[in-house]
C-alpha cells in the first residue's frame, strides 16, 4: 500500500495541530472566582442574581441537579473535575450551597461555556 505525499503531509499536520490544542488545555488558567453556589436549573431559567434559599439549593442539588456557582459578573461556572473518570463535584458544593464564595481552581472555556476544577472553595 503506497501513501501519497498529501496524505501523509495531512496526517503530519492533524498530529502537530492535534498535539498543540492537548497541550492548550493542558495550559489552562488558576483564577480565582468569587460568586453564589446555586442550583444549575434556578441559575438559567430563573436568572437569578443570587440564591432563593440554602434549603432550596440543596434540595436541588439532592434531586440531581448540579450545583455552579455564578459569579459577580454574571458568568456561570460548571465545576467538573479532572479526573478520568470524571464525578460529579456536588458532594464539594453541597456544604457552600447558597452561599458567597470564593474559588480558586483551573478554568476550561467551551463554545461560550465555562468549567472549573476546584482546588480550593471557601465561603466568604
């Protein structure tokens, strides 16, 4: 079987481009967060500012609904985490839920979304 120049200069060029956005994501940013955690239903049809009530947060949250936190500028963040396989990061949140916080961890941006892996969360 014989590979053509093109073929094999397109292959090159996928692993060069595919290596290089590995290692963008790989470069994400620490950043420090300050906003509510609430629940991810409430946060998008509600467009709530801030939380209605610590019981409704968790009651969410214990019905399957995740948990984000949504800062002071309006950004909603998904806390994912970083390990395969991934879990959901609730059981973190829970003890903040409806809570001001602060958070500090590696973001991820996506097609107009935003995710962070917490390394640290406090309540302020």
């Amino acid at each position: 079987m014989k590979i053509s120049r093109l073929t094999l200069r397109i292959a090159v060029l996928f692993c060069v481009v595919s290596v290089a956005l590995l290692g963008f994501a790989a470069d994400s940013p620490t950043v420090t967060v300050k906003g509510y955690v609430l629940d991810s239903a409430c946060a998008f049809t509600k467009d709530l500012v801030k939380p209605i009530s610590k019981e409704c947060a968790i009651s969410c949250a214990k019905a399957g609904s995740p948990l984000v936190i949504l800062a002071e500028d309006g950004t909603i963040y998904w806390p994912i985490a970083d390990t395969t396989p991934s879990s959901g990061q609730n059981d973190k949140l829970l003890p903040f839920a409806a809570q001001k916080v602060t958070v500090t961890g590696k973001v991820y941006q996506r097609g107009g979304s935003k995710a962070i892996v917490i390394e640290k969360i406090s309540a302020q």
